[in-house]
C-alpha cells in the first residue's frame, strides 16, 4: 500500500492530510492524525520499527507523530521544539533526521520508542541565517549512506526563488546538482537517485550521483513533489497551481495548461508519463509519497465531512 501527505491544506480547506491506497486509483483511506484547527496539512513520512514517523505541520505545534502500521492508530505525538518549519524525515542507524526549512538547517532526532527523546543540531546550510528561511532545504535522503539534501537556493531581488537550486552531499561537502529549478522529493532505490523539478515539472533519475551521470529529465506536467517506487514504474505527485505565493504573498497568474492535484506514473520501459487520478477533492497540494508493506486501514472517502470530528480529536490530543 501507499501513504500520500498533503501539505498546505488550509488553503484547501480540508482537516485530514494523510491518506492511504492500495493501488493508484483506490478509493482514499483517510487517516487521522490528531489535527487541531491550527494545523494545516503534512510533509514527510518514513517507516521505522513498525511505525510512520510523519511530520505534521502546524501554526502553532509542529510536531512528529508515530503511527501504528497494524491498527492505523496514533501511538505518539511529540512537539518539535528546535525544529522551524518542519519538511522531510531520513533514517540513518535508528535515528531519524529532519530538514528544518525556517532555519535552514537539519536536525538529529533521537527515538524513544515512538516517541521524539531529543533533538540535536546536524548540520546549517552555509552562510544562512537561524530565523528565516533563506534557501528552502527541504527534502532528505540516505546515498550510500551519505545524507544528500535538495534546496532552492538564494531567493531573488524581490523574495522569489530563482532556478538555482542544488543537491548537496551534506556528509562530503559535495554539490551533487545546481541550477536546478525548485528541487524537491529526494529518493535512493536500486543503485538511482531520482527527485523533482518541481517548478519546471520533472522528473531527474540519476545513475552516479557522483559523476552526475543522469538518465534523463522525465517531464510531468505540473508541479511535480512526491515520489515512490512501483512495480512497473515510478509514482508521482502533482501539485496544483497555487493562487498566491509562499514566499512574498503575491497573486499568481496559473499558466493554462496548468494541472490539477492528482498522481502520476511514470513507466520504466517507456519513460511515458500518465495521471492516473485526480486528487483534487482531497487536496490541492501533494507533499510525499511512502510505499508500506502494512495492512490497508478502514476505507473513509469523504475528508470534507470530517472537519469537525477532526478538530475535536485535535483539542482532546492537545488536553
């Protein structure tokens, strides 16, 4: 089965942000995380010791959460107190690792069961700032056993972000990729790395990270974030276009062909991209992606409609 996060769920105005299927194109099963009317949505997600870890993003109480893969249920929940604007999770010898965005920096995440026990400085993108967000790290991944982390880059004269993103080898001290357009969603599977190009809507599958030796550029059309391994290709998430700016708060002009939220998969033999549903009554902005070898929760279709049970199991985890 897979697990698919959706991030920035105020702006949909849905509750729930975390979902599960079995087969692209099954019907949702929503799970719930403990959600307040203060949080809106989640990023990362990661399996370890028979829990997902998930980052739940919140005005108010960022925090990581542990579920239980055999009943779906939330078995702890621990507030992120050094962690600014938490992103994506990696796992390295039992411990779990978090890009921290607001402070551009990654944290060490030391376990107690399921249960956050303390956090610990890693690492700082260099000549950055502690307070703000000044290059948009964001995802996080294990290569060879090295942490490789994807950034935006340097924003622009105005506060945009402009397409000199880069993937960095955090552990050698290495720029693995620059000019990269909005990277995002860093994964290592079978000897390839592969993430997104978010802003230019693609997809970059890489066989020697080292020599940058790339087999290709895949275009998906849309804001593409989130990836998984299939059995006959690669899934993918599609964002849809948003109506305001992140970053500087400016109205933004949707192009025409612009997608809407929904997955993608992308065929190993052919390299053909093709939507495979559309997400976009759930949410409009996908995050992650998580393949799990774990049992399928109860079925629940209709995330609208549950706000208000949402909310109530939200105020009684914060009691």
């Amino acid at each position: 089965m897979y697990l698919v996060s959706f991030c920035n769920q105020d702006r949909s105005r849905r509750r729930l942000a975390l979902a599960a299927f079995e087969r692209p194109g099954d019907p949702l099963a929503w799970i719930h995380i403990g959600a307040g009317r203060r949080d809106f949505g989640a990023t990362g997600m990661i399996c370890h010791d028979g829990f997902v870890f998930a980052v739940v993003q919140s005005n108010q109480n960022p925090r990581l959460i542990a579920l239980d893969t055999q009943r779906w249920t939330l078995a702890a929940a621990s507030p992120l107190s050094q962690v600014r604007d938490p992103h994506s999770l990696a796992l390295r010898d039992g411990r779990l690792y978090i890009a921290s965005t607001g402070d551009n920096a990654i944290y060490e995440l030391y376990l107690d069961g399921p249960r956050l026990a303390s956090e610990r400085l890693h690492w700082r993108y260099p000549e950055t700032s502690d307070d703000r967000d000044d290059v948009h790290l964001n995802s996080l991944a294990f290569v060879e056993g090295e942490l490789v982390v994807s950034a935006f880059g340097p924003r622009g004269s105005e506060g945009r972000w402009t397409p000199g993103g880069r993937i960095l080898n955090v552990d050698a001290g290495a720029v693995l990729a620059e000019a990269v357009n909005q990277p995002h969603s860093l994964i290592c599977d079978a000897g390839l790395v592969m993430f997104c190009e978010s802003k230019g809507g693609r997809l970059h599958v890489v066989r020697d990270p080292e020599k940058r030796i790339t087999l290709g550029a895949h275009v998906i059309a849309g804001y593409s974030r989130g990836l998984a391994r299939t059995g006959d290709g690669i899934l993918v998430g599609v964002s849809a276009s948003r109506a305001a700016s992140r970053s500087t708060g400016r109205s933004l002009r949707p192009s025409p062909d612009a997608a809407s939220c929904g997955l993608w998969r992308l065929s190993s033999v052919s390299g053909e991209a093709t939507c495979l549903i559309d997400l976009s009554n759930s949410g409009n902005e996908i995050y992650d992606l998580l393949a799990v070898d774990a049992p399928m929760p109860a079925l629940e279709r209709a995330p609208a409609h549950n706000a208000l049970a949402e909310t109530l199991r939200g105020l009684l985890y914060k009691a």
